[in-house]
C-alpha cells in the first residue's frame, strides 16, 4: 500500500515537473509586442455593418467571376466530351481524353478558389441567423455551385449513346470526384452570423493581427505568442478593419475568469469576492 503511496506521488512530482517546464518553454517562446493604436469614434450598428459589406465586396465579386469561369469549363467540357466541337488534337485519343480532363480539373480549381473568397467574404460580413434555411444557402452557396459545375456534365455523360461505356465511366468518375472535393472544401464548417459578431462589438480593448478575421481580448493569448506587431483599439474598430470573430480561447478564459471571480448570491444577484466582503 505503501509502495503505491510513493509511485503516485512520483508520478505526480513527474506530472508537475513536467508541466513547469512546458511553461517555461512557452514562456521562452513569448515574443515582445509592439502596439499599433488604432482610434475611431464609436459607430452604430448600420453604420459598422455598412463597413462589413464593403470589406467583403471585392471578395464576392471575384468569387462570382471565377463561378463564371468554372462553368464555362464546365460548357467546354460537355462539348469536347460529346464532340460537338473539335480541334486537331481532340478528335482522337488520347487528345480527346486529356482535353475533357483538363476543362473538369480547371473547372474544380475555379470552383473551389470561388469558393473559398466566397467564405472570407462572409466572415468579414456574416449573415443574420434569422432565417435559418436563408444563412445556410448564403453560408454554402459554394456548394450549390459546385452541382451546377458538374452535375450536368455527369448527367450528359451518364446518358451519351454515342460514348463507349469505358469513357463514360472514367468520365463519371472523375466529375464525381471533383464534385466532392470542391463540396468539400466550398462547405463553411465554421460560419458566423450577423447576431455573433454584434455580440462582442462594445468590448473597450481588444488586439489583432495584420492577418485573418479574429480579434484578442487578450494580449497575452496563447495565438499571439509569435507575433511582434499587435493592433489596439475597440472591438467596433477591429470589426471595421476586417476582424469580426472573438478569438475562442479568449473568450473561454473571459468566461471562466467571470465564473471565478463572481458569487451568485441567493437573490438572484451576482456579486464579486469584494462586494461580499464590503457588504460583511
């Protein structure tokens, strides 16, 4: 019994030895930051969402330029693929092939690269979860692109008497593909909505980065050990500069630093340690 007392403390001894020194070496790690004030009067709320809509507009519009393009490879595609137009290279294999193969492999990069300028545009102007069916077809709207880019082709090719069927399976197969994997990567795992953002544009101080969406409580957040140059002003501001998303580690610290330092009293009232000990 004795015995096992000595190895669970030395395992403990081990646990706390190590854990010190993970912190020390994070610690090491910890850059010095530099501060960039950025100021800005207070806005309203149509005011800041007016800011939001023209931070994403550049995006959105060159998402749909390259939706555009990618079904136009699609088009380019049908046509090589059922040979109603051909040039000296496509008449035969394995030109024919290749051609077809290069207009579906064009049009997934087209897909997806629409895709993902169509998701940052929403992260810098999120839409309401009102509607609930509106904000995921607004969310996703690459994945509904991503059928139209290649459900047709799948479908033309599936139903081509004049195809041999090892074409038509290789075809098939390769828009399926390229079906699921522009799905895929169009799918927003992680929206925000209009109320979320809202939600935490009043915080007084905050920090951000030159890059990405997300905005610090915290200075001394674990994300920002890395980085020299940090910017400082109101959560309003940051949101104005393009940063709309509350750092989640951040905002789980603030909610468990909330819930050490406040006492809910029977009334129904939350009271800090202080307040009590004022009040005794």
């Amino acid at each position: 019994m004795a015995k096992n007392s000595n190895d669970a403390a030395k395992d403990a001894a081990k646990k706390a030895l190590a854990a010190a020194a993970a912190k020390k070496e994070t610690e090491k790690k910890k850059v010095t930051h530099t501060y960039t004030e950025v100021g800005g009067q207070s806005i309203g709320k149509e005011e800041l969402l007016a800011a939001t809509r023209k931070n994403a507009l550049p995006y959105r519009i060159f998402a749909v330029i390259l939706w555009v393009l990618a079904i136009a490879a699609e088009v380019f595609a049908i046509l090589i693929f059922t040979h109603k137009i051909e040039f000296s290279f496509t008449v035969e294999n394995p030109g024919w092939t290749i051609s077809w193969i290069v207009c579906i492999v064009l049009d997934l990069i087209f897909v997806v690269a629409g895709s993902l300028l169509w998701k940052k545009g929403n992260h810098l102007d999120p839409a309401s979860k009102k509607n609930k069916v509106r904000f995921w077809l607004h969310n996703n709207l690459g994945v509904i692109v991503s059928v139209i880019a290649f459900a047709p082709f799948i479908i033309i090719v599936l139903t081509d008497k004049n195809a041999d069927k090892k074409s038509k399976t290789i075809a098939a197969v390769v828009a399926v593909a390229a079906l699921v994997i522009a799905g895929l990567f169009s799918y927003d795992w992680n929206p925000l909505s209009q109320q979320e953002m809202l939600e935490n544009a009043d915080i007084e101080t905050v920090y951000w980065t030159a890059s990405g969406t997300v905005f610090h409580a915290y200075d001394d957040c674990s994300h920002l050990n890395n980085t020299v140059e940090l910017f400082k002003g109101t959560s309003s501001t940051a949101i104005e500069n393009g940063k709309t998303r509350l750092c989640k580690t951040c905002e789980a610290r603030a909610l468990r630093e909330a819930e050490e330092g406040a006492v809910t009293v029977p009334s129904g009232n939350t009271e800090t340690p202080e307040d009590t000990a004022a009040a005794d």
